[in-house]
C-alpha cells in the first residue's frame, strides 16, 4: 500500500479533483513532478494574483492572526492554528491549518462569533461555483472533525461591477451556510470512497465524459483521449464530451456516419456533408456575399492583452482585457501591405496611447477586420472609455468591425479544422504554408503572460531578455493579423 510523505494523504485541490474524477486526483497525487502539473509562467501569474486578491481580502478582517506556513512541513502552523483556536483574546485568524480524517486544509479566514467560528474562502473568481461549495463543506468536515466549531460559511469572491479607482465593493460575500451544511453528507461519503482510492498503487479507469474539459480542462487530457482521426465524432462541432462518448458507445465514431434523420445545427450539419463528400466543403453563394463587406482599403487587426484580478486603470473592472499591444496590416485594392505596430512600454495605463494608434491605423481604411472579433471590439470600448477625445472615432472603428470567424465559421467546412473555428486551427488547413512554427511565442495564452512579467512584475527580466521579449512579441502579433490576409486572399479564391 502507498504511504502518503505526510500525516495526510488528501488535501483540498486533490479532494476536489476526485470528486470531478478519481483518475486525475491519483495522478495528481502519485505522478506530482509530471509535466502536466508543471507550473508555467501563466499559472505562477495566476497563483501571484490569487495571492494578491487573498491579502486584500484580508485587509477587510483586520488585526487578524496569520498562520505561517514552513513550506513542506505544516506541523507547527498545525499547532499554531490549535493555539489560536483556543486562545479567545484572537478574534480573526488568517490561513490556519487543520488534519483530520486523513486530510489537511487551510482555512482562509476564520472569525470568531459568539458560539462559533465564520469561515470564509476567498476566491478570485466573481461568482460562486458548485466547486466552491464542495471546497467549503470539505473545510466544514475537516475542522470539525478536528474540534472547531464553524456556525456560518462565506464566499468572498472579486465583484466584476467594482470600478477603479473606487474598489470599496472590490469584494462580494456570499452566505453559502445552508448550502455547504446540505453538502456536508455528501463529502463525508465522498470522503471515505476517494481516501483508499488515493492510496492505491495502481491508477483508476479513465471515466471519459464532460468531466475532463468542466469545470476546467483536465491537465491529463492527452494521456486520457486516444489521438483519433479528424472525422471523429469528438470533433463535431460543439458537441458536449459526455454525448461523444455515448455516440461512440452506440457504435457511431465517425461524423459522416450520423444518420441522415439526426436533426443538426447548420454548422454540425455542413461539417457532416464535407466529411462524405471530400476535404472542402464551401458554400460558394454565400461565402460571396459574407466577402462583399470587405472593402479594400482594409485594415485588418489584433490585440494582445492582459488582465488583472484587482483593476489598477481608471474605469477598468476585475478581469477586463486590456490591450497592450497592437498589429494591424492595411491593405489596398493592388494588394499592397502596410504594417502598423505598437506595444506598451511602461506599466503606465496602455490605453492613453494605443487609442491613438489604433485610429492611426484605421486611417483612411474603408473596412476593419478581427478574427473573433467580439473580443477586439470590447477591447477597443475599453480604450474609448479612457479617451474620451478620440472615443467617438474608436466606437465607429468597433462597431464596424467585420468578424472573419463567422464568415468562415457559415460558409465552409474542412475535415482538418477538427470541429474548431479558432485561428490556430482553420490557418494550417486553408493556408498551410503560413505557420507560427519557429516564432518564439506562437500562442495568445503565453504572449499575454509574457506581456504581464514583462510590462508589470518588476526586475524579472535583463535588459537583452526584455528587448528579445519583445521582439518575440512583435513578431507573433504580425503574425496573426499576417494570417488575416492570408486568409482572406484563401476565401476570395475558395468563393470563385
Ligand atoms: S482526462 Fe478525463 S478521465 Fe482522464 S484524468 Fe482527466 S478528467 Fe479523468
């Protein structure tokens, strides 16, 4: 039998993880130095800003105790937590730690009552999620079990409707008591199934379904889900995993062979007729039409973003993307190309300057274009917010904006697009010459990480890191709006 390397053997996450799937709790336990749960610089930026939001929260529970916690080994904050449990002169105690029932957690905030202890997990989510209930009904067991008495149960979580610089409603407090105590039978159950679980030696079946992309993606995906063909009924558009693995079940495992009778959206639909009939599917009358919104001069554009947790801009609230970089490629009826750049310098608010780039840009042009471009739009309302003199002139930009997604995304099929409208997937089918093989960044997760270390944690980076960084950037931002005009040269000839 395995033995866990401290006097537990589950703590919160791993709990969590197993009441969504016992598989992954296993691996996330006995494979922890895998590659998977390797932590790159977009979770470590994550975790900082997790960090961040857990002492503001704080700051509104003042004088507290805080637990300090010796990395790897937790017995003192154990003892410590005891102490201030029983010491009644503390009134509020930060990050105290429990064990019990073979398990560990820490509480985030815990203030004392009359009769009791109020709990309360911070989040830097803005809502509360069923996980969260789960996570506070397992803190519920665990302190009780351990002898502290708990008489209501919070949720702290970030307020997306909190402007800068006012961040007095920063935070919102959801009562959640009588949910988690309803819970709270269902985790002592869970409890005692996962923990011999987890003890185990050899890993758990895969339980293929809708678990491995919700809540989250799972980390363990590639090691769960055969590679399998671009026919594969996985890949029909927008469908839920749990329907994937029950159609494969009943012995459907490729698209083309849904039956004629099964009711689909247009899209899943036209990707079942481009599967039968070959690797293209356009609908040519369309696609002529969707292309006659495109009016050269054209620019098309693209932003790089960042986003925090705590809003630091005037206006901005929790979780708005806000653009720190730009490329945009004006193109004229000859077909020549002009390319405009701009990227933030400084950890000053990018909008004050990228608004007047992004006008600069759009000079003159009869058509702007996005690829998804609800999200460049709301970016654009963004900057308008924060210039006002040129604001009226950046909403026209927006609101014209024409989207090549959906243009796309209606009016062809190809079997390599594998169910997915993204860039990165309809590129390398329609245009397979233009790649970001051998930039340095080659996706938007990690150039907005990039972006954050660069422009806002300080003393990270050299000088020469920061300059090739940015060049780096650059170079994939060109790309993308590059790829525009690729793509949309493919579509002018696929509609012929
Ligand atoms: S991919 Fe699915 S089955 Fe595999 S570990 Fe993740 S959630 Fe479990």
């Amino acid at each position: 039998m395995w033995q866990p390397k401290f006097a537990h053997t589950l703590k919160k996450s791993t709990f969590l993880s197993g009441m969504n799937c016992e598989r992954r709790m296993w691996w996330e336990i006995h494979d922890k130095g895998c590659e998977e749960m390797r932590i790159d610089l977009t979770t470590q930026l994550l975790f900082d800003q997790g960090n961040e939001v857990g002492e503001l929260a704080r700051g509104q529970f003042p004088g507290g105790l805080l637990i300090r916690r010796d990395k790897g080994n937790f017995v003192s904050s154990f003892a410590n937590s005891r102490a201030a449990i029983a010491d009644r002169n503390v009134s509020v105690i930060y990050e105290a730690g429990f064990v019990a029932l073979d398990t560990m957690i820490f509480a985030d905030i815990l203030v004392r009552g009359p009769d009791g202890f109020t709990l309360i997990e911070v989040k830097q989510g803005t809502s509360a999620t069923a996980e969260h209930r789960y996570d506070l009904a397992l803190q519920a067991v665990i302190m009780r079990e351990a002898g502290v008495p708990i008489t209501r149960f919070e949720l702290m979580h970030l307020n997306r409707e909190c402007r800068y610089p006012d961040l007095s409603n920063l935070f919102v407090r959801d009562d959640l008591t009588k949910e988690v105590e309803e819970l709270i039978p269902a985790v002592e159950l869970a409890l005692d199934h996962l923990l011999p679980v987890a003890k185990r030696n050899n890993v758990p079946l895969a339980q293929l379904g809708a678990r491995c992309t919700a809540p989250r993606e799972c980390a363990f995906i590639a090691r769960c889900w055969p590679t399998v063909d671009a026919d594969h009924i996985r890949y029909l558009y927008r469908l839920n995993k749990d329907k994937a693995v029950s159609f494969e079940k009943a012995g459907v495992s490729r698209i083309q062979d849904l039956p004629d009778d099964l009711m689909l959206g247009a899209v899943p639909a036209r990707q079942r007729r481009c599967l039968r009939e070959g690797e293209i599917f356009v609908e040519k009358e369309a696609l002529v039409g969707a292309l006659l919104n495109i009016v050269h001069p054209v620019a098309h554009i693209d932003f790089e973003t960042v986003m925090f947790a705590i809003p630091r801009w005037n206006g901005c609230r929790p979780y708005d993307n806000i653009p720190v970089q730009m490329s945009a490629h004006v193109v004229d009826a000859d077909g020549n190309a002009t390319h405009h750049s701009w990227i933030a310098q400084d950890s000053g608010d990018p909008r004050l300057a990228i608004g007047p780039a992004i006008v600069k840009a759009c000079d003159g042009v009869s058509t702007v274009t996005a690829y998804n471009a609800s999200f460049e739009k709301r970016c654009i309302e963004l900057v308008a917010d924060a210039c006002p003199e040129i604001a009226p002139r950046l909403r026209e930009i927006a609101e014209g904006i024409v989207d090549l997604l959906p243009m796309v995304r209606d009016n062809l099929y190809h079997r390599e697009f594998r169910g997915s409208f993204s860039l990165k997937r309809v590129l390398p089918a329609l245009v397979p010459e233009m790649t970001y093989e051998g930039l340095e960044i080659s996706e938007g997760q990690t150039a907005s990480a990039q972006l954050m270390a660069m422009l806002y944690r300080q003393n990270t980076m050299s000088t020469e890191e920061r300059t090739k960084m940015e060049h780096a950037l650059l170079a994939y931002c060109e790309r993308d709006t590059e790829a525009m005009i690729a793509l949309t040269s493919k579509l002018r000839q696929l509609a012929q």
